[in-house]
C-alpha cells in the first residue's frame, strides 16, 4: 500500500506504530511501519494487504484489511 498523496487518502507517516485491539472478545496486535514511501501492515505478525483513507477534518486513519 502506498502512502496515499490525494486529498482524503492517508498522509500520516508510520514509525513502527503497534496497536491491540479486541474484536468481539479476540485480541489482535497490529503493528505499522513505513519503508520506502509505502505502508506495511502485520496483523499478529503476518503481513496482510491494507488500504488507508484518513478522515477528513479529523485525526483518525480508517484501515480497510484483505478486502
């Protein structure tokens, strides 16, 4: 996934950002990196393909994964 450049597509640079998050009582650890301009996405260590789009007027980014 490449770093979006258009407005209302993820502009936020990612340095080895981690989350966990439960989803209907299962946890998941998502960790964010950036290298060479694109965005790399593990979910519990395994990569997946993402695509970004940041909220307009807000400092959210919405991930839509292996869509």
């Amino acid at each position: 996934m490449e770093r979006g450049t258009k407005e209302g597509e993820a502009k936020s640079q990612y340095k080895n950002m981690k989350y966990l998050v439960q989803i209907e009582g299962k946890s998941y650890q998502v960790d964010l990196s950036e290298q060479n301009g694109k965005v790399q996405v593990n979910l519990d260590g395994e990569p997946v393909q993402a695509d970004s789009v940041q909220i307009k007027g807000k400092n959210f980014v919405s991930f839509l994964f292996n869509h």
